[in-house]
C-alpha cells in the first residue's frame, strides 16, 4: 500500500466516532490557543496605556518670573489630561504614597510645591533644576515600571524644554536690548568722533595760534628789552635835560633880571637899529644886481690900466738909472693896478662861477632883512615877549623836571614789563609744547574714536536684533536642538504584529507536538506488512503534515482577518508556513519515532531551547553565550527571522535561507526516521518492555 493512502487511513481513524472527531478539531485548533490568544493577549498594549491608572500629585504654588506668573505644574498637568497617556487620578501625596503601596495605582507622578520656583530660577542669580518625583512598585507591574520610565522622560524632555524656551527667550530679548544698546553706543562714537575732530582741528588751529603768540611774545619781549633799554636811555637824557634846562631856566632867569630892563629903556632904539639894518640889507640886495653887470667891465679896465703901467714902467725904468725917483712910485702904481687887475678877475670869477653862492646871500640878506624888519616890528614889546620866554623856560625847567620823573618811572615799568613778557614767552612756549601734545593726544584719540565706533557698528551688525518670529523659531530649535529623526523602514503597525513572527511557528510547534500524541509516528500497519522504511516514514509523515496545513490555514485566517494582521507577502507567508509546519512535522516525528515516549520530553526541550535563542522578543545578542552559541542550529530561529522579512518587509535573502534551512532539516528528519523505521521492523525486548511508556 502506497504512503499516502496509509496516511489518508491514519486520518480516517479520527472520523469514526464523536470523540475522535472533537480530538481532531481540537487538534486543529490548538495552535490558535498558542498563537491567536497569546497574539490577541497583547495585540497592541501601547493603544491602551489610558486604561492603566496612575496617581498625580500637583503641589506645585506657583512663582513669578519678570513679573510673570508661572504655574509649571498646572500646565504640565493640563497637557498629561490632553495626551491621554495613563488614566490620571490627581490626589495627595498621602493617597498616592499608599495607592501605589496598595495596587490601586500602578505608579504616581509628582510635582513638588517648588517646581515652578525652581524653574523660574534659570533666569536668576541661583538657578535650579525642577525635579519630577516618580514612584513605582515593580510589585504590580515591572513592564508598567519600564513603560512609565520612557514615559516620564518625555515628560520631562517637554516640561526641559518648556523651561529653556523661556530661559532662551529673555537671553534673545536680552540680545536685542544689546543691539539696541550697542547701536546707541555706535551712534555715540560717531558723535564723540566728530567731536573729538573738531577738537583736533581747534586743538590745530590753537597750536598754530599760540606758534604765533609765542613769536609775538618773542617779539614783544625783545621790543620790551629795547624799550627798557632806551627808557633807560630816556631817563638819563631827560635827566640831562632836566639839568639843564634847570641851568637854562637860572641863567635866562638871572639874564632876564639884567636884560629886562635895559629892552624897556631902549625898546625905541632897539626898533631903530633894527629898521636900519634891515633897510641895509635891502640896499646891499639891490646893488648886487649891479655888481654883476658891472664886474667884466671892471676886469677889463682893471687889466688895461694894470697893463698900460707895466708898459710905463718897462719903458721909463728898464733903462733908467737906479736913481731915477719917478720909478719907485711908478713900481707901486704898477704893483697896485696889478693887484686890482688880480682883484677884478676874483670878482668877475665869483660873478661867472659863484651865482649860488651870490644867491646864497641874496637869501640870506634877504631873511636879515625879514628878521630885522620883524624886530623892529616887534621892539616895542619885546620886553613883555622876553617875559613870555622866561616864563615858557620856566615851565620847559618844570615839564623837564616831570619828563625825567616819568621817564624814571617808565624805565622802572619797563623793566617789569619786560620781565613779565620774558615770563609770558616762556609760558607761551610751554602753552605751544602743550598744545601739541594736546593735538597729537587728538589725533590719536580721534583715530582710536573711528576704530571704537567702527567696531561697534561693525558689533552692532554681529549682534543679532530677533523679532517676535524669529525669536519663537531660535528658541524652539536650541530649547530642543537635537531632534530624534526616526524612520523605520518597514515599521509594525503594533505591539501583534511585531510579535508574530515569534508566536505562529510555536503555535505551529505545538501542533506538531501534540498531532504526534495522537498519531503515531511510525505507521503500526506498514511495520507490520514489512513496507519499506521510506514508506513508513511517510506514512507517519504526512497525517501530520496534512493537519499542518490545516493549522496553517485556520490559524493565519484568524491572525488576519479577526486580529488584522496584514502581511506584506501575504502568500508568500502562507507557502513558508507549509514549509515550515512540514519540516516541524518531520523533526518531532522522528524524535518520537527514535525516542519513543522520551522524544516526547525531547521536543518540549528543543522547543524550549528554540524559543529562547531564536531572538523573537530581545535580540539574541542579548542573551547569554549559551544561546548565542545554538541560535545557528536551530530552525526555528531563521523561521523567525524569515517571517519578519515576509509579514514587514525587508530583504527576502533570510527568507531563501530558512527554506533552504528547513528542506535541509526535513530530509535529515526524514531520512534519520526512515533508518529509525528499519531498526523498529526488528522486535527486540526493548521494544516489547519498554522502560518508559507515556
């Protein structure tokens, strides 16, 4: 008989009464109580966090911050309500304390009395952190525990930033202050810039003036010096002359008291000799004209007369003797006509050659003539004139007198003076040095003022002005300034399908486990016909195989449209599946074939061993060694592994190894049964007595 009508046999066992038709129902339905149920359990535990209840203590009063009211813990507690994260009881401390001790609540979040303040606190002098109390009691639930810590930290990273948004919004308000402030300061340094260069520039112009004042205070001292000297030299000359218009004044006064008289007596015959010789004057003035014309004449008889009594006298007396008396006579004619010939060629000299000088005194008679002619005009009253003089001396006596006091007192002022501008010029010259400086000291600052109001502008333009916009954006962004920018690239819509992987090939490992309860793993007929040993593996094989597949199906109709699981290669699920309730089917099929009632034990062992070191909740790397070192060799881990990559997505290279894994297995499985099956064909009393029946 062919294996799989000996399997359709096995099968047809179960349909022979009530009991075994409900033990095959329950046969295929019994994966569903590993995989549905548990799946179901737990589908998506995170969807129903608000059905856990939590205590919340809000003791927090309140602060003020920059004349702000702050109420930290009432808006925390506001946005707890609105996230729907727990089912939030507020109470006490004392009614939390105890609840949580209890069971009621599973934990309590606490806000103390100074939470506000404390946060406030960032913008102060002692800033302080705000700290969120959070009580747990593993004794309820440790994953309630571990679940309210990433919880709780959200919470905190909110109310975190919450604080440091305010915190960071007065630093970027204090920014803008600074802007405005410095931009002040900018505009000011521009004014104390253009100042300080009219001050350069006055500061120039009073070098300049006082290089001037100071050659003028030079000049001044050596005028001074000058002065003093020739005020001393005024002093002694008025001195000289006060002497001696003192002497002046004794001798016309003594002269006076002589002279006075005699002009009062004889004023009559002052005036007459005075009219005379002017009258002299004025005949001498008139017959000068003549003497002029007259004069060649003159020369020419003059010289006749001379020659003609040389003539005489060569004549008379050349030969005449030495006795002769006419001769000496003659001799002192002739001598004197030549001297009037010598004096008639002076005058005709002077009258040819000496006109200036002629007038020279023509002028001079004539102002003989003028004087005498005012003398006389003047004689009756020349004695009262003389008085006057007198009187004009005496006074000249006394203002010499005066002259040289002040000249005394002129040259001592001079001195003075001349010592003061001698001070002055040093002092002006110490006034110059200063005002250079003073205009190199400008100057300098002048060109420090530019860099300084250049630089604060060039600060002003570095120093950031945010507006309302600007400042809510910056705030946000360095109040959280690192973002967790997840992406999952073949995300689990929830807690079921995350977990299914891990939960359908145990399911369909139980229902291989216990289909090898009710049917045996060595088909009893075909032992007993001496069928060959393949087909009695088969035959033990494929009921199995076939329930399997019935497994298969019920189970992931369930998982699908009762729980919603959706699968991304959802046929390609369901084929991997067949594979791998075959492979299942083979390896508990020869462990009880070979072991007998101890394969039982062995296959919940290795079905233990699989589970923990097939990674389907932590990572295998977070296990011990031990299963790290077996994860390789065991096929429920690529199972796994296949199944997240057929439901998620992924990659389906683990896919392609786990079935070659798996038809690996199934023929070891098979092929170790098959030789199992030709030792069972030999009865030996082991089998006929065996040591451990179940």
């Amino acid at each position: 008989m062919r294996s799989p009508k000996l399997a359709a046999l096995e099968l047809r066992r179960f349909g022979r009464g009530r009991l075994p038709r409900a033990a095959l129902v329950a046969l295929l339905l019994l994966p569903l109580l590993y995989g549905a149920l548990y799946l179901w359990s737990f589908w998506d535990p995170y969807g129903r966090l608000d059905k856990i209840p939590v205590a919340l203590v809000n003791d927090d009063e309140g602060a003020k911050a920059a004349g702000k009211r702050i109420a930290a813990g009432d808006d925390i507690t506001k946005g707890l309500y609105d996230s729907d994260t727990f089912q939030w009881h507020e109470v006490d401390s004392a009614q939390a304390e105890q609840g949580v001790e209890d069971g009621r609540y599973y934990l309590s979040l606490t806000m103390p009395k100074d939470f506000s303040r404390r946060i406030a606190s960032s913008s102060g002098d002692a800033p302080e952190t705000g700290a969120l109390q959070v009580r747990t009691n593993d004794a309820n639930n440790y994953i309630v525990g571990q679940i309210s810590r990433t919880v709780f930290s959200e919470v905190r990273s909110a109310a975190s930033t919450h604080a440091s948004r305010s915190f960071l919004d007065k630093i970027f308000i204090s920014f803008s202050d600074i802007h405005d402030a410095t931009r002040k300061a900018a505009d000011g340094a521009d004014d104390l810039r253009d100042g300080i260069g009219k001050a350069e520039k006055g500061s120039a112009d009073l070098a300049d003036g006082l290089a001037e004042a100071r050659k003028g205070s030079g000049d001044l001292t050596r005028g001074l010096a000058r002065l003093d000297r020739g005020a001393g030299d005024l002093e002694s000359g008025s001195r000289q002359v006060a002497d001696g218009t003192r002497r002046l004044a004794d001798r016309v006064d003594g002269a006076a008291d002589q002279v006075l008289p005699f002009l009062r007596d004889n004023k009559k015959a002052i005036g007459d000799t005075a009219r005379l010789v002017s009258d002299s004057a004025a005949g001498v003035r008139r017959h000068l004209d003549d003497l002029v014309r007259l004069a060649p004449t003159a020369r020419k008889g003059a010289h006749a007369g001379s020659d003609l009594l040389a003539a005489v006298y060569d004549r008379r007396c050349a030969r005449a003797p030495l006795d002769d008396p006419a001769c000496p006579d003659l001799k002192k004619a002739m001598t004197a006509a030549a001297d009037v010939a010598t004096v008639s060629d002076d005058l005709d000299t002077l009258v040819e050659g000496g006109n200036g000088d002629l007038a020279a005194m023509d002028r001079q008679l004539a102002t003989l003539q003028a004087q005498s002619a005012a003398l006389a005009r003047h004689a009756p009253t020349l004695d009262r004139d003389v008085e006057r003089a007198v009187a004009q001396i005496d006074r000249l006596d006394e203002g010499a007198g005066r002259l040289a006091d002040g000249a005394r007192t002129l040259h001592a002022g001079l001195g003075t003076a001349a010592a003061g501008a001698g001070r002055l010029d040093s002092g002006v010259g110490r006034l110059e040095s200063g005002a250079q400086e003073l205009r190199s000291g400008l100057y300098r600052l002048a060109d420090g003022s530019g860099r300084l109001a250049g630089g604060l502008h060039d600060g002003v333009a570095k120093i950031p002005d945010y507006g309302t916009k600007a400042r809510d954006q910056r705030t946000g962004v360095m109040a959280d300034p690192v973002r967790l920018a997840s992406r999952s690239l073949h995300e689990a819509p929830n807690y079921g399908t995350g977990f299914a992987p891990y939960f359908i090939p145990l399911s369909l490992w139980v229902g291989a486990m216990v289909a090898y309860m009710l049917i045996a793993p060595l088909n009893r007929r075909a032992l007993a016909v001496g069928a060959s040993s393949w087909r009695v593996t088969l035959a033990g094989w494929l009921p199995v195989a076939a329930l399997g597949l019935l497994q298969v199906a019920a189970l992931m109709s369930v998982l699908h449209w009762a729980l919603g699981l959706q699968m991304l290669h959802a046929a390609g699920t369901i084929g991997f599946l067949c594979l791998v309730t075959a492979c299942f089917a083979a390896i508990v099929q020869w462990l009880n074939a070979r072991f007998g009632a101890a394969g039982r034990i062995l296959v919940l062992a290795l079905l233990m061993l699989q589970l923990t070191s097939a990674g389907g909740t932590y990572p295998v790397q977070t296990s011990p060694g031990f299963f790290n070192a077996i994860h390789p060799y065991l096929p429920m881990s690529y199972v796994v592994e296949a199944l997240r990559r057929l439901i998620s997505g992924g990659g389906l290279g683990p896919v392609w190894q786990a079935c070659a894994v798996l038809a690996a297995f199934t023929a070891a499985a098979l092929a170790l049964t098959a030789l199992t099956a030709r030792r069972r064909q030999v009865w030996t009393l082991d089998r006929l007595h065996p040591e451990l029946s179940l």
